[in-house]
C-alpha cells in the first residue's frame, strides 16, 4: 500500500499549501488531522503508526493532512502560526480538493480543538466525530479544575520547545514506544521532520491558550470520546467533560499511560472506532503461524541495580537493546516487545534463533553480565504486534530454566536444525510450569 500512495497539496484562501494523502476505498470518509505526531510524509517510517494508518484505512478513505506550520504543509514564522480556526479552514480546504463533502472523523491532543469547531460549524459535513485523548481547555478553571495551572503552561512550552527534535517529548506522549535507542533516535528525526522547536512550541502554546467549551452544545453528530487513564499529557478528565458537554456524545476510558493513539494498546481504540463508525463490531483475526520463539533474560539484574545504581543501570539497558536490536537484525529475527530485563522475539528459522541466542550471550559478556535464552518452535497467534498461543509460554519456561549465560531449547528446535552442524547437550526431561507434559530439553554447545 505504501508504495502506491502519493502526497498531494490542496492550496487555502490565503494561498498556503497544505499536504494530504488518501489512503483505502472504503465506503466512507474517514478525515484524520495530523499536528506534531508525525508528518503525513513520515507515517509509514514508524511501523506503529503505518498500521494504525492501514488499519483505518481498511474500512474507509482516510484523508490524513498536515495543517499549516507542519510536515510538507505551508511553513510558517513562529509568529504567524495558526492556531484553532485556522486549522479548522484547513480542514475543509483539504476535504474540498479530495471531493469530499460528508465525512467522519479522527482525531486528538492538540488537533481535537479544531475538530470540534470544524463539526459545531458544519454539521452538514460531519457524520460522527471520535476525539481521543482530547480537550476543549487546557488551562486550569472552574469548570476544569483538573487543567494545568495557566501561569505553569508557558514553563511546560518552553520545557518542550528545549528538547524537541531529540526524541524525549515522544517519551511523555508515548512511552511504550520509545524502549530502545533506536527508537528514540528514530522519532528525534520524526520530530525534526515534522515540525521546528518555535512552530511546534508556538502552536502548542496558541491551542492550550484556547476554549473551544462554548461550541461544544452545538455539535450535532453522533461522538464518541476516548481517554486513557494514564495519559501524562492530557488527563483522562478532559475527556469525560467533552463527553459531558456534547449532546448524547459516548465516553469510554481505558487503561494505558501513552496519548498517541497509535502507541500501546492500539486494538482497543481501533476496534472500538471501527464499530463506532460502521456499526460493525470487528472479528478477532488470529493469524496462526509457525515460528521459533527466543525468550531472553538478563541474569541477577536486581543485583546489578543495587550495584550500580539506577541511571547508570538504564544506561547499561539501552546499550543492551541496542545489541540485541542489532542481532535480530542480523539474524533476520523480528522484536515483539521487552519483557522487563529481556526480549521476546520469533524467527522464521530455528538455526538463526540459535545462532541470535548464542550471539547475543556472547557479546553482553562485554556488559559486565549474562544473560539466560530459552527457545521452542510452534503455531502463535499473532494479532497486531503481539504474539500468543502455548509455544510462546513454553519458550518463556524453558528460558525459566536456562542457567546463566546458556542458550537452552526444547527438543522440537533441536529435531528442526539436524545437519546444521550445531551441538547440543541433552539436559533430561523437565515439567515446565503450565505446561501439560514434561519436555526433555538440550542446551547448546561450542
């Protein structure tokens, strides 16, 4: 889908250029505003933001648009950035030059706002509105005694504007994903990309800085609001007072600290939106598939905490995921998450599984520790980007029993790369926990 998709420009009245993409043919429009998440150029670079993207766009035509002052729209002086209305014109510009004259929509943080004035304005265009993680009013008052202090939001601004472009905003806006380095070094370069420190800091200011609380009555589609308990940028609270203030609007809460949408637990705001928008509650789709299962874990990290110290110990862990990340990468294994002090990753091969474990033990010797590695092949479940299903637990079990610095397999892994050349060392039979029948396991040699 990637590969086909171009981005086009729509012009406003005042002669800007606004970039937008369509994804999909679904049989509705789907209109999603896109401010400091990422540039609608740089969607695709983040896979969890491609398949939210994809996701969306399966059951719809996703319009996604930079407004002005970010991505490959219109660049803008700090003090020309645009703030609520300006945003909510940009949205009919971009929905006129696509042919679309009823349209639902998606969208929050700081984009929310002018969504809401767009839908309180034309109702005629709207046909439902989902607000995620939104707010009509930032600044602390009466009516939202859970906002931020107004004297404290220039500081939080400025705080922002000092270390955007390095990747640690990401770190308050979605931390699930920000685990390794990489990762980081990857969103400094989307922040860069999507907007400068003084566009993004001036425009962030301009919205906290509005009210959109008195057009809220006015909204005539049907809502649905979301918030995250969690969220570390907008409180959950913001969300049940829109929901409170919108005619028959629907508010639904969920667990999670991340505010972009994309972040963490995505199924549950796209299954909910899916259903939401075409009254179809989505069918679990469990793709089975056979793979190896590698579980590591670091050993005595509670001792080398206590020695070392925090910082110096999260420092040592970046370095670590960084190793790791580098083996998979050389080993053609695929990251699914970390799992405290270690790494659940799946091959399509059990020789590279191996040769990755033996590898990754090898080198963190450099570390100042070892590791533990435990691997079984079987069918997962695998749905979005998570895995499941009995080879996953057996893989971790087995992990359980490794000693320090040893890879150690089940013997279906060790049947599966006869002829390979590798050794192993019969470790007897063992009753791995949850696990219905014992499994004789090896452990790899040389």
């Amino acid at each position: 889908m990637t590969e086909l998709l171009s981005t086009r420009y729509a012009r406003t009245a005042e002669g800007d250029y606004l970039a937008y993409q369509v994804t999909g043919d679904g049989p509705m429009d789907l209109v999603l505003p896109i401010t400091g998440s990422a540039a609608v150029e740089l969607i695709w670079e983040e896979p969890a933001f491609g398949g939210f993207i994809s996701r969306l766009a399966s059951f719809s035509r996703l319009i996604t648009f930079d407004p002005r002052g970010f991505g490959s729209s219109g660049r803008l002086g700090a003090n020309e950035v645009p703030a609520v209305q300006a945003w909510k014109d940009d949205i009919g510009t971009v929905m006129d030059a696509v042919g679309s004259r009823r349209a639902a929509f998606l969208s929050w943080g700081e984009s929310a706002g002018a969504t809401m004035f767009f839908a309180a304005t034309y109702p005629e265009r709207v046909v439902s509105l989902v607000l995620v993680n939104a707010y009509a009013r930032y600044a602390r008052d009466e009516d939202t005694p859970w906002g931020l202090p107004a004297d404290l939001i220039p500081s939080y601004v400025t705080a922002i504007e000092q270390v955007w472009g390095t990747g640690a905003c990401i770190e308050t806006l979605a931390p699930t994903m920000v685990q390794t380095e990489e990762a980081r070094r990857r969103w400094a370069r989307i922040e860069r990309l999507t907007a400068t420190p003084d566009v993004l800091a001036a425009s962030t200011r301009a919205v906290m800085d509005s009210d959109v609380n008195p057009v809220l009555s006015a909204i005539q589609a049907p809502t649905l609001v979301i918030s995250r308990r969690g969220d570390r940028h907008v409180r959950y609270e913001h969300g049940r007072h829109i929901a409170s203030r919108i005619p028959g609007a629907r508010f639904v809460e969920l667990s999670g600290e991340d505010h972009l949408p994309f972040a963490g637990r995505t199924e549950q705001i796209l299954d909910g939106v899916e259903e939401f928008l075409t009254g179809v509650r989505p069918t679990p789709v469990l793709d089975r598939v056979l793979v190896t299962v590698l579980f590591t874990d670091i050993v005595g990290s509670t001792e080398h905490v206590a020695r070392l110290g925090d910082r110096h110990w999260r420092e040592l862990l970046d370095r670590y995921d960084m190793l790791v990340q580098r083996q998979l990468e050389r080993f053609r294994g695929r990251h699914v998450k970390t799992t405290g002090d270690g790494t659940l990753a799946t091959f399509d091969g059990p020789a590279r599984a191996i040769e990755c474990g033996r590898a990754i033990s090898a080198n963190v010797v450099d570390l100042g520790f070892e590791i533990r590695a435990g691997l079984h092949t079987g069918e997962i479940e695998a749905r979005d980007e998570d895995v499941a299903g009995m080879a996953v637990h057996i893989a971790a079990r087995v992990a359980d029993v490794a000693g320090a610095g040893e890879v150690l397999v089940s013997s279906t892994v060790k049947d599966l790369v006869a002829g390979s050349g590798i050794a192993f060392e019969d470790r007897g039979e063992h009753q791995l926990k949850g696990v219905p029948e014992a499994r004789r396991l090896f452990s790899v040699s040389g």
